[in-house]
C-alpha cells in the first residue's frame, strides 16, 4: 500500500514529491526551532521545493482541511467511547488536540501541498 512511488510514501516519510529520496523538511516537525521549515532544494535531486514566491501560503487551505478532519475525528471518537460526556468536554478534547497535533498538521499541509504541484519521476536518481 505505501509503496514508493506513491504521493502518500512522500507525505507519510516526508520525502521530496520528485525523487522521494530526499528530505523534504529541515528538522523534526515537534523541534521548535525547525518546525516546517522547508529544505531549499532536495539534496539528492536537487529540485526545488519552493516553486515560486510565498509558494506555501496555499498550505494553509491544507491545514484548515486537517483542522477540520479533527474535529470529526474527536467528535466521532467522543461519540463511540464517551457518548454522555458534554460539549465542553467535546471543545477540550479537540482542543487539547489540536494544540498537540498543530506542528504535524502544519508540516503535513506543507508536504501534501508540495505533492499537489511536484511528481514523482522515476528514474530520476541514476
Ligand atoms: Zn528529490
């Protein structure tokens, strides 16, 4: 299922969407200092990961879309395991999410939106 090839090995390993190969980010998405910071170019392809200026401002379509995932996804979970629990406890379980799970989404819509724009190219690694 998550042969190379694939957009979701580049988006799951964080791997450059070309040569998947390659890191796609600086750091860790939970060290601080590094948090989504995009390589410039792919070390091993040597793309760039920046098409054009302030490329990534449309990530942030991605990351609302995530941000709404998890509000189903808590919610359905709330509903099957606490289905009396009130909506408080509904609006701290997603936001205690959301404060954990924030570094993932925002280096996950960065990569899922890189993937929008750059195809794998076999091969390309000789
Ligand atoms: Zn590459």
């Amino acid at each position: 299922m998550l042969s190379k090839g694939t957009k979701l090995y580049s988006i799951i390993r964080m791997k450059c969407p070309r040569c998947q190969e390659g890191s796609f980010f600086n750091g860790h998405p939970y060290i601080l200092s590094t948090m989504g910071k995009v390589k410039d170019r792919c070390s091993k392809c040597n793309i760039k990961f920046s098409i054009e200026p302030s490329f990534y401002q449309g990530s942030y379509y991605v990351v609302y879309a995530l941000g709404v995932i998890l509000f189903v996804a808590v919610s359905v979970l709330k509903l099957i395991f606490y289905p009396k629990v009130g909506p408080g406890m509904l609006l701290t379980a997603i936001f205690i999410s959301l404060l954990v799970l924030s570094p993932l989404m925002y280096a996950l819509s960065k990569i899922i939106w890189a993937n929008f724009f750059i195809k794998y190219e076999k091969g390309i690694l000789k």
